[in-house]
C-alpha cells in the first residue's frame, strides 16, 4: 500500500488544494518488562488495535501547524521554528496537550526534516492517562504525517528516537523508548522483544490458545512526568553509578547485593530481575505456556509493589481481584501511580472478570475500572486516502 503524498503535480497554491496527508500510530499495552527502558532493558509489549489518527493539510505559505483534538476543545497554534528553549511566558513556547505536537515538529527539524505549517486533526480512541501510551501515539502518528508533507523518509528506529527527544527535551517527561517502538513496530498476532541497549525488536508469536489479554483501566490516571517517574529513574542511575556500570543492564541479576541503603537496592533489584522475569515470558510466549506466563506477571507486580514501589492500593486490588476470579496472571502496565492492569486469563475465567470484576471494585471504594479484550495490533504507518 503506497504512503500518503505530501507531494502535488501542481505547483504549490492555496490550503485547499494541498493534498491531505493522513497517518496511524497506535496504543500500546506493556506484557512485562517496567521501568527497564530507560535502564538499557528488555521489555515485552504488543500494540493495540486502539490509536491515534493525525489528518494533515500542509500550507507552504504557513508559519505555525493549527492543531485541533477530539480530546480537547479548541485549537492551538504551533510554530514551526518552535524550540523547547523559547519563552513560555511570552507565547513562543507551546505548552499543555499541543506541546507533543510541538516537540515533534523541533525533534524532526533538530533531525535535518522542516515541516511545513498547515492544519492537523488529531482522532484518538487511546484512553489518556490509563498507561496505554496515549502520548506515543500522539508523536508517532503526527511524525509520519509531518514527515510525509516534508517528502521526508526517516526509518522507524531513527523515528523512535526523534519522538523520544521531543518527549524528553521539549514536553519535560523522562521517559524511555518503550512506548514509541511498541508504537512504531507492531504487527498483528506479534509481541515485540524490545532490546533497549541494541535497539533490536524481536517478532514473538502470540500463542495463547483459547486464553485471553485483557486491560482493566482502574480509571486513576497516571502522570510520566510527574516527580515519582523521576525519583526512580535518578534511583536506578545512582545505583549504576554506584556499581561502576554505565547502567543496570550490564550489571548481573544479584548484583543489588553490594549496593548499600535497603531503598537503592530494591529500587535496582527490580531493574535486574525485571530483565530476567522477559526474558522468560517470552519463552513462555513462544511455547504457549499461560500457566508460566501468569506466574512471571505476577512476580512482576510484586516486584513493582515491594521493591519499586510504583503501584496504589487499587491498581493492587484490581489485579488481586483478577487472579481470585481465575486469571493465569496480572499486573500493572505503564508507569505507574494509577493507569491499568493487564491480565491473560482462560477464556471462562475472563467472562467473569468482565463481568464480576468491576462491581467488585467499586464495591470496595474504588473508581468503577472498565475492562477491554485486547489483541497485538499492526504499527504505525500512513493511512491511504479515500
């Protein structure tokens, strides 16, 4: 299927006769494997078959990209010469939802790649803050389309990257490259083996049987870029430094034992059994072994609970309650402080979760959370016009 064309056989001219450029990225949904990104890790995530879709009509004669959402009203305006390092204050640094869409549009130029200015509609059905990666999405889907306007090819790692620097240098958030390589590289019926030190994405075959993924967002949601995500990443670097290593990737499992203070030691043990814990449920994935697979998600979420301290009360209660109604495992995905739990759960097993589980909760205090079925999905891409 060829890509949408910023591309025209007439010579440049009004808005309305530049052709629409259109672009897809999705969700996605972490298996196991948190907190390791930024720590040179492994990780194990599909994408979703939710994501966000980016409709652009570029304007050469254009000095800024107007951006409207479904999520939020009305529009804002971003210059395309926008730099993190402007003045806020003054009006030349874009701030709130729009400053994704403008730290992709510095990240492409910083890159070699000036978009063009137009008008972009953003179209999502990614829940915000349910730790799906609204916010990679968002990037990876508006860098397609910008780099389509601008006749630009940039291959899907490079794009990672670009769409990291922007969440990193220009919106503020420490985040790593999970979000956005389970974004760009997703296939249908496919999980990824992410690599973060390599950058390698492994294809694992998603064998469950007659089991089932489900997402329960608890309904709290989460923020990245709020100072707990950064507490434990300086944690996990400390404790690095700590152990004369570049990061906890090239530290061996039991290696936390020779760091002093109960914190940083648990803080890095579970970077180091995290790697551990994927690299097993993706052999667990590959032999479709569900029993063995649960068993690593839960260790994962006891590991989060107890050593990195990312969880709350109802993200707990929310997982328990899945394991007590008969799921295989489940855990926590995403960042942490709210968002969702992943379950795998026997195919009588997941009716009952969706049909007992949020009662349950509620019952006990909690928001009401919703609970979604869920299978790997295709990547990010252009989007053929109509």
């Amino acid at each position: 299927m060829p890509e949408g064309s910023a591309g025209s056989t007439s010579p440049p001219g009004p808005r309305s006769r530049e052709p629409e450029v259109r672009a897809y990225a999705p969700g996605r949904v972490n298996l196991i494997g948190e907190h390791t990104d930024y720590n040179d890790g492994l990780a194990l995530s599909i994408a979703l078959q939710l994501g966000t879709t980016v409709s652009f009509r570029p304007d050469p004669a254009a000095e800024s990209v107007v951006v409207s959402s479904d999520l939020a009203p009305g529009r804002a305006g971003v210059p395309i010469d926008t730099a993190p390092d402007d003045d806020a204050a003054h009006g030349t640094r874009v701030t709130g939802w729009a400053s994704y869409v403008a730290g992709c549009v510095w990240a492409l130029r910083e890159h070699g790649v000036r978009a063009p200015g137009g008008r972009m509609a953003i179209r999502s059905d990614v829940p915000v803050g349910a730790g799906l990666s609204s916010s990679a999405a968002l990037e990876c889907a508006v860098l397609h389309a910008l780099a389509a306007a601008a006749e630009a090819t940039v291959d899907r790692r490079t794009l990672a990257l670009i769409a990291q620097r922007a969440e990193n240098r220009y919106v503020g958030a420490p985040t790593g490259l999970l979000d956005q390589l389970s974004s760009l590289y997703g296939a249908d019926g496919t999980a990824l083996l992410l690599d973060f030190r390599s950058l390698q994405v492994t294809p694992v075959p998603v064998t469950l049987g007659g089991a089932v993924l489900l997402v329960i967002d608890s309904r709290s949601p989460h923020r990245n870029a709020d100072g707990e995500y950064r507490r434990r990443r300086a944690a996990c670097e400390d404790a690095a430094r700590r152990l004369s290593a570049p990061s906890l990737r090239y530290v061996r499992d039991d290696g936390w034992r020779a760091l002093r203070g109960d914190e940083l030691r648990r803080r890095a043990r579970h970077v180091l059994t995290e790697n551990r814990r994927v690299r097993d449920a993706a052999q667990a994935l590959r032999d479709g072994d569900c029993t063995r697979f649960g068993e690593l998600m839960n260790q994962s979420h006891h590991s989060m609970r107890a050593d990195f301290e990312i969880t709350t009360p109802g993200i707990d209660r929310i997982a328990e309650t899945a394991r007590d109604l008969g799921a295989f495992g489940a855990r926590m995905t995403g960042g942490g402080f709210g968002g969702s739990v992943v379950a795998l759960a026997p195919a009588e097993a997941a009716m009952r979760i969706e049909s007992t589980l949020p009662g349950l909760v509620a019952d006990a205090g909690d928001p009401r959370p919703t609970v979604i079925r869920v299978r790997p999905g295709a990547g990010a891409g252009p989007v053929m016009a109509q």
